[in-house]
C-alpha cells in the first residue's frame, strides 16, 4: 500500500518511517499540510499516518479532503494535545487514532488494523456489484446494496415485511419498491397512516362496518378487503391500538376479517408490509406492541440505513435532487462547490434523506448563481435543524415538551452510552466493548450530539 506519513517533524519522519520498515509498506514523507494536500493528488496514497498539528494547517483539513476521494484512504491520526481532537478526528471520517508519543509495536499495530479494515471495504464493493438504483430508491454503498439483496428477495416472498428505521430513511418508498417488483404490482398498495388516524378509528378503517353498525352511517369497506389482491401497508404500526393489533392478527394468522357489525368473516388475499420508526423489540417488551403480532411480522424484517451510515451515497443523492428541483423551479442547473460536498458529508443529518431533500430544495430556491458554496449549506442546514421536528434537539427544548415520560429514541441512547463511559471512568474503548459497538461510533454520536446542541 502506498502510505503517507504527515508529520512536522523531520526526526519523527524518519523514525516512524523506520517503524514501518518490513512492513511491505511503500513509505512517503512531507512536513507541511500544503505538501500533503500536493500528495493527495500526485500519490493517491491509500494509508495515511497524520499529524493534527502542522506548521501551515490543521491535519483536519486533510482529512476532510481524503473523505472527498475515491476510493477514500485510511487515516490514522496522531496528537499529542489530548483527547478532544482525536474524537473530533474520527467524527469526520478517521479509521482510528495515536496519542503521542508511541511505540512501533502500537504503531504497527494501529496502521495494519486500519490497512485490514480498507482492504475487507474495498473487497465488499468489489464482490457486490453496486447497484446505483433499485425502483425509486438510489444509492450504491455496502449498507444500501444488502437492502436492494433483502428487497429482492422480499419481493418474491408471501411472509408479512417489517420495515424498521430512522424517520425520513424512505421506509415508504422501500415498501413502494417492494409491491411494484412482486407479482402482485397489478394489484392496489393501500396505505393506513396509524399515527395520522384516533387510535378508535383505526380497527374500523381496517375491518370497514355494516350499515347499521353506527347508527345512520353508511356501510364503508374496510382496507384489509380493499387491498384484496394486491398490498396493505400499515405506517407507524406501533401507533394501533391494542385492540386494532389485535384484529391484523387474526387477519394475519387467517387470511380472515370481520367488518364491525357483521357476523361472516370474509377472506382477502393481501401482503401485508408494516413500517415503524420506533425500535419495535422496545415497544413490545413496553407492552404497546402486541407480543405476537410482533413475532409475526418479525420473520423477515428490513431496517432502512440512516442517512450517515451511507458514505458518499449523500453526493448522488444531492446531485438527484438538485436536478429534480431545477426541472421542478424552472431554474438553471446548479452545482455545489467541493467544500459544499464536504459539509454535506460531515453532517449527521438527524432527519435523514428527508432532510437532505429539503436542504436541497431550499438551496435550488434561495440561492443565486450557477455554484452553491459552504456557507450557504450551513446556513440551510441550521434552518433545516429548526424547522425540522426528525432533528434531535437541545436538551432543555426536549424537556419542556416531553409528554408523558416518553423520550426521544436519541435522548434514551444518550443515556445508555453517557452511563457507560461513566461507569468506565470514561474509558470509551472500554464502554464500547461493554455496549458491542465500535469507539469510532461513540465519538461520532458524541460529535453529532455537539454539533446538535451548538446549531
């Protein structure tokens, strides 16, 4: 592998370069950021062992610059003024960090891990190959090609769906995509928004009623009948009333409903597919999610990535909706600059593709000239964050409108991992271990929860 030492220091150059030795490693050196950013384009360097601290720059710069190639390097970090700049290093994309000074052994150790882990991604994107699009959805990184693999094979299937996942990660549209590749696509898709409906109303937009059910209401088809053939999608499942679950169980297990105020059942041929932005194992332990409907929709679930777990996915996501908005304003083409793409990056964009889509449209909107730079993303973005009820917000905003002791899913996970690193006395790579997640995930959510409450 072609490897890039970027330090200040000629002597620790030289001696790290010695470290490396037999490695197999083909080592250069440079001593300033603008010789390192010079490199980037000349070497295309695929390890890079950086220096935060550098006489013309930060270290960070570069790495945001690496986040932009592709394929992407694994940097390896090194500081020796504490701990906050590595955390910020691995929040923007680092594969991990040293805090000066140390040894070969621990250096060796560091670069081969990160060397392993971008061979095992680059092996991945080779031996799946990318799809830049499946239906409406679109995106061609690792996480997104397993769920083109699930909706394939879901799409073939008769089993009930759960789609779970973030707000805003397109668990409509993944439904959508799965009714129109199965065989029953000439058939309805019939939508019930669960969350939109009073919780007493919904068992009678399921079932439908009889004339005579409700006084001198009119007899109304219910839309387990309604989507007889084809598809019945049900938003925010966990939304229903006990009694409704009740009812899409028995539907479920049956094939059977009975409209409110009849005797006979009658039988429909539908697929069911359910969708829920909450964590549904949660919402059942809690007792708002029936145990077995639960286990009946849970043979084959699909959780739908979030927008940051979905690499450079963001740029071909942005540059579709800025071409759909243009078309759609009646205005001219625009670009975004390089360092716009990297401010997209860095983002961790809490609500998700939606998010980015309205990001986008806002900036089709309000922005002049052909090039749209940095500041005007950020500034969007943190317009976005205001008016965006996905966003996490700030902790006294989050407060004063808790309602009934339920907390956002992000609040919960604050705590669990706050607790953690607590517990540890703050040894993150202790309380990852304990949590079976990665430190690098800690120190991006612990990044995103800065960036959150500074917005």
């Amino acid at each position: 592998m072609k490897t890039l030492i970027v330090e200040d220091s000629s002597t620790l150059c030289a001696i790290y370069k010695a470290y490396l030795d037999g490695m197999g490693l083909d080592v250069y050196t440079v001593e300033t950021l603008s010789e390192a950013l010079l490199a980037l384009d000349t070497l295309k360097p695929e390890l890079i062992l950086l220096d935060i601290e550098l006489p013309d720059g930060s270290g960070l710069d570069l790495l945001a610059e690496t986040c932009l190639m592709d394929p992407a390097p694994a940097v390896v970090v090194m500081t020796g003024h504490g701990i906050e700049l590595a955390e910020a290093s691995i929040s923007r994309g680092a594969s991990d960090f040293l805090c000066k000074p140390f040894d070969a052994s621990r250096l060796r150790v560091t670069l081969i891990n990160a060397a392993k882990k971008l061979e095992l991604s680059q092996k991945l994107s080779a031996l799946s190959v990318a799809r830049a699009h499946l239906g409406g959805m679109l995106g061609s990184s690792p996480v997104m090609q397993a769920v083109y693999g699930q909706v394939d094979a879901l799409a073939s299937g008769f089993a009930p769906v759960f789609i779970t996942g973030e707000r805003g990660t397109g668990k409509k549209l993944v439904a959508r995509v799965i009714h129109d590749l199965s065989a029953r696509a000439p058939g309805e898709l019939v939508t019930l928004d669960c969350a939109a409906i009073h919780p007493e109303l919904i068992e009678s937009e399921l079932l439908g009623e009889i004339e005579a059910a409700r006084g001198q209401s009119p007899a109304r088809e219910g839309l387990m009948h309604l989507a007889n053939g084809g598809t019945l999608l049900l938003n925010e499942v966990c939304d229903m009333s006990y009694e409704s679950q009740s009812a899409l169980l028995r539907f479920i297990q049956n094939g059977t409903a009975k409209p409110i105020g009849s005797d006979p059942e009658r039988t429909s041929d539908v697929h069911v597919i359910a969708l829920t932005s909450r964590d549904p194992l949660f919402e059942m332990q809690e007792g708002r999610l029936h145990e077995d409907l639960f286990h009946q929709l849970h043979v084959v679930p699909l959780r739908m990535p979030a927008l940051r777990e979905r690499g450079n996915d963001i740029y071909g996501l942005a540059e579709h909706f800025m071409t759909r908005f243009a078309e759609q304003e009646h205005r001219g083409k625009k670009v975004l600059s390089k360092d716009a793409y990297g401010e997209l990056k860095r983002y961790p964009w809490p609500g998700n593709v939606s998010q980015l889509e309205s990001v986008i449209h806002r900036l089709t909107v309000m922005t002049t000239g052909d090039v749209i730079e940095c500041d005007q993303v950020r500034t969007v973005i943190v317009g976005s964050d205001c008016g965006d009820n996905t966003a996490p917000r700030n902790m006294s905003a989050v407060s004063s409108e808790r309602r009934e002791g339920i907390e956002p899913l992000w609040v919960t996970e604050k705590h669990a991992i706050q607790s953690a690193i607590d517990r540890c006395d703050g040894d993150i790579h202790r309380a990852s271990t304990l949590l079976e997640i990665a430190p690098s995930t800690i120190y991006r959510k612990i990044q995103s929860w800065k960036e959150s409450c500074n917005a």
